[in-house]
C-alpha cells in the first residue's frame, strides 16, 4: 500500500471510527431522553399535555433544522474549506464572527415571538390555548441556545471531536427528568402548574449546553473573539448555503409542525365536537392527547436512528466534504456507498423489529400511571405506520449530506418543496380514514420520505455520471454493493420476523417485559447470525473490524 492510500485510508477510518463513538453516546442520550418522553407522557394523554407538546415542538423545530441539519450542512463546508486554505486561525475568526451574527439574528426572532406569545395569551379564549402559548414564551428562548450550540458543536467535528456534541442532549434530558419526575410533582398539584415547571427546564438546559460547548471551544484551541465587524470572507458564501438548505429542510420539520397543528384543531373537545369545511359538518377525527401519543411514537421510530443513522451522518459529513473540496471523487464515493449500506441495514432491520414489536415495546416504556392501555394501542398502531419508512429516514440523512457536500442545497430544497405539499394533503385525506384515523401521521411521512430518498438516490448517480454495472468505474459509489448488502440484511430481517413471531406465539398472555426481554435479544441473535454467515462485511464495521476489509478494498484499488 503506498502512502498516499495508507494516509487516505488512515483519515477516512478516523471519521468512520468517530461514527462509533458518536452511536455509543448518542445511544445512551436517547435512553436518558426515553426516560424524560416517560415522565411527560405519564402525565397522560389529554388536552393539557397536547398543549406541552405542541408549544415543545416549537423551539425543538429549530433544534431539528439547525442542530441537526440546516446550519452543520451550510457552516461545516466553508468552516472546512477555510481551514484547508487558509489555516486554522482564519477559520477561528469565522466561527467568531458566524456565531455573533447568529446570536444577534436569533435574539432578536426570539423577542419578536415572545410578544405574539405572551398577547395571544392575554386575549381571552380557552385555557388549554392560554397554556399553550405561556408553555410556548417559557421555551421559546431554548431556539437561541441550541442553535448556537449548533454551531459550536460543527466546529468541533470539524476538528475531530464528536463526543460532547453527541452528548450535549443528556444535559437537556437530565433536567427534563428530574423537573417532570421529582420537581414538578414535589412543587405542585396541578397539572398546569407541573408543565410549566417541565417548561423552565427546557430553557435552563440550553443555557448550560451552550455554555459547555463555548468552553470547549476554548479548551480544544478555539480563539474566540465574538465580534459583528468585519464580516469574514467565509459568511457570505455561508448565508448562501444556509438559505435553501434551510428552506428545504424546514420545509419538511415544519410540516410536521403544521401536522401537529392540524391535530390540535382537528381533535374533538366537548365545546367543539364537529368542524364545518366548506359547508360541511363533519365529526372532528382525533381524540384528546392525539399530540401525546404520536410523539411517544415519533420518539420510539427515530430512537434507532439516533444510534447509528445520524452518527454516521454527522461523523461521515466532514470527511465527505473534504474530499469534494479536494476533487476527490473516488473516496468520495466510496464513503457514500459505505454510509449508504450501513444506513440501510439499520433502517430495513429495526423497521421490521419495531413493527413487529410495537404494541409490547410501547405498553412497557409508557403504560402507567394517567397513560392507558388504550392509548397504548393506539400510539403502537402509529408506530408501525411510522416503521414502514426506517430504511427511508436512514438513507436520507446520508443522501442529503452527499449533495451538501458539493455545496449543492438547491436539489434537497426544491424535492422537499414538492413533498411538503404531499405529505400534507394525503395527511389531512388520510385522518378521517376509519381504519387509519391518527396512524395517518406515520404512513404519510412514511410515504414521503420513501419518495424523497428514491428521488435523491437517483439524482446523485446520475450527477455522479453512475453507469449501472460499471464497476470500478470512478464515481461509482457502489450501487451492485448496495444491492446486495440489502439482499442480505432482507434476509436476516427475515429469520428475525419468524423468530420473533414464533417467541410472541409461544409467550401469549405474558407480561409486556417479559416479551421485550426474550424477543428483542432473540431477533437480534437470529439477525446478525443471518447476516454473518451471508458474509455481510457491515456487521464487521458496525462491530469495529473494519480494518482488514477496508485494507484489502485499498490494495485492490491501488493495482
């Protein structure tokens, strides 16, 4: 192997490596947000805590567009680019200058939000709407903390660290927990009075996620000199990347805003039973605590994602866009394929595990105290409706980042402009099905992110100039690879499916944790011993062998 594959190699399995670390850490975060999701939906499914989650959702949009998607894909390639170039320091001044003009820029949204909020609350109307928007002020200032945690957070996998970025969300879990389990119940008596408490935690998280990442910053070699003037270079080319990045992708989060909106003037309250659409009276579709059991199932379908999906999104995006600001298209490719296969793998295994085991897995993590059995059920049916689409939500993260690397945000943002309106309208028709009623919330955004990977998908290969079958060909990031890695991974989903069917079979009327604990270990077993006799080389890499397989694809490609 000559130097210069061993030195490519050696810095592509840094990041894929980084992966791990970032899954390990996001993995426990999840399990500490599943405990926080607990204690709220333990309060119950009624028109109170449909208020909390609503008004949570409303800074957690930022959350999702900025920290998770957005501003890493528009500050990530210049914030790269710039450190090429142009040399640490430099870069320093732009991270300076960006999160300044962020802060102001957000301040300033935040305090205009604050006083729609607070009027709307003065005016006089239901209590539940009154509750809502004070929720809504409480925890609106988080948008300003977690999106400069953002920021801060992309410099740092910029530069190699990924553990307190992955990290940074048990701290908003931790206070979560403790405020909705202890504080809260311990304070007051009144359900009310208990959210707004769960509120104030939101807010005091985001204060200390931020100040940990500034002195981070500092600790790792970061000069920060806050500062609006002059504006670096760097910031212009910056807005431009953000601005589609952040039309499109916000297209989507804020479509299921509108979806939880829509919920909330759709469900049936004693004042309001019916509602009249163009003349016609009809029965309201939904039922109080609609918005609680689609976020207890919202929280289970992307807990899998958490654990690998975006790891592997967030650790493999730098390393993506360095090699399209070099012109290397070859492991540039290759890095997409690799991502891709690990992608899919998780999305079509734990797709198929969550459908099968949604009703046990849900009734365990969320039936007690004011959570019913029969709100169980119900967010158990949405789950499997949101299950349809893992291998979807899996490949998009990875796919949309392939693009952002040729600091390419328009594709993303004109194909998520078109489905918005999709998902929406078949939403709004499929609620009032019967059978469907609110599991409409999953199979819509099922649907659409199942057309919006596949479109995607096609689009990259052809910019990619892909030829079916070529092979070695550059450019090609492996699409007979992937091919077969889905083969595979089908066909240890599907040994899985019969082990867990014949266990549930076999264990009907036992109590809910007895059937996790046996079938959640029993699928994995039957899956992964599938796909190792298959000889699936993404077991290897998920179980960290990844050395030998990776040394032999270099040799190979360096005759």
């Amino acid at each position: 192997m000559n130097t210069k594959l061993h030195d490519e190699h050696t810095e592509r399995e840094h990041f894929f490596g980084s992966a791990k670390t970032v899954a390990v850490i996001t993995l426990v975060s999840r399990v500490f947000g599943m405990l926080r999701d607990m204690a709220i939906t333990s309060l119950g499914a009624n028109r109170l805590t449909d208020a909390y989650g609503l008004a949570f959702q409303i800074p957690n949009l930022f959350r999702r567009l900025f920290g998770e998607g957005a501003l890493t894909s528009a500050f990530v390639p210049i914030f790269t680019e710039t450190s090429e170039r142009s040399g640490f320091e430099k870069a320093c001044k732009l991270l300076s200058n960006a999160l300044a003009l962020l802060a102001v820029t957000l301040t300033v949204i935040m305090l205009a939000a604050e006083v729609i909020f607070l009027i709307t609350a003065l005016l006089p109307g239901p209590e539940d709407r009154k509750l809502l928007m004070i929720l809504a002020s409480i925890m609106f200032p988080y948008m300003v903390t977690v999106c400069l945690l953002a920021m801060g957070s992309a410099a740092l996998n910029c530069r190699g660290h990924f553990a307190y970025p992955a990290a940074a969300p048990i701290i908003l879990n931790i206070f979560g927990i403790t405020a909705a389990w202890w504080v809260a119940p311990a304070l007051r008596e009144e359900l009310s009075d208990r959210l707004i408490i769960v509120a104030i935690s939101v807010t005091s998280a985001g204060v200390v996620q931020l100040a940990a990442v500034l002195w981070l910053l500092h600790k790792s070699g970061f000069s920060l000199k806050l500062r609006l003037r002059p504006v670096e270079s760097g910031i212009k080319p910056m807005v431009k990347l953000l601005a589609p990045v952040l039309l499109g992708l916000g297209f989507l989060q804020i479509s299921e805003l509108l979806a939880t909106i829509i919920s909330w003037n759709l469900t049936a309250v004693s004042a309001h039973p019916t509602i009249n659409i163009f003349g016609w009276v009809l029965q309201r579709p939904l039922a109080e605590g609609v918005i609680v059991r689609v976020n207890a199932a919202r929280a289970l379908y992307q807990f899998p994602m958490g654990v690998l999906a975006i790891p592997v999104g967030v650790a493999v995006f730098p390393l993506l866009t360095r090699y399209a600001a070099r012109g290397d298209i070859r492991n540039l490719c290759d890095s997409i394929g690799r991502a891709l296969r690990l992608a899919l793998m998780e999305g079509i295994s734990t797709g198929v595990g969550l459908f099968i085991l949604a009703e046990p897995i849900i009734k365990l993590i969320y039936m007690r105290r004011n959570f019913t059995a029969a709100d169980a059920e119900q967010s158990a049916f949405i789950l499997k409706m949101y299950a349809l689409g893992m291998p979807a939500y899996c490949s998009y993260l990875i796919l949309t980042r392939a693009f952002y690397s040729f600091k390419d945000t328009v594709t993303p943002l004109k194909i998520s402009c078109w489905l918005v309106f999709l998902n929406l309208g078949m939403l709004v028709t499929m609620l009032w099905i019967p059978s469907l009623g609110a599991g409409a919330f999953g199979l819509s955004t099922a649907i659409t992110f199942i057309i919006n990977a596949v479109v995607l998908l096609y689009l990259l290969r052809r910019r990619l100039n892909l030829r079916q079958g070529s092979g070695g060909e550059v450019g090609n990031f492996g699409g007979r690879k992937i091919l077969i890695s889905v083969l595979r991974t089908i066909a240890g989903s599907a040994a899985m499916a019969a082990v867990v069917y014949l266990l549930q079979y076999q264990l009907g009327g036992v109590r809910n944790w007895i059937v996790v604990a046996v079938c959640i270990p029993a699928g994995a077993i039957s899956f992964f011993t599938v796909v190792w006799l298959l000889g699936a080389p993404e077991l290897g890499e998920l179980m960290g062998s990844i050395k030998a397989v990776k040394e032999t694809d270099i040799s190979q490609q360096g005759k």
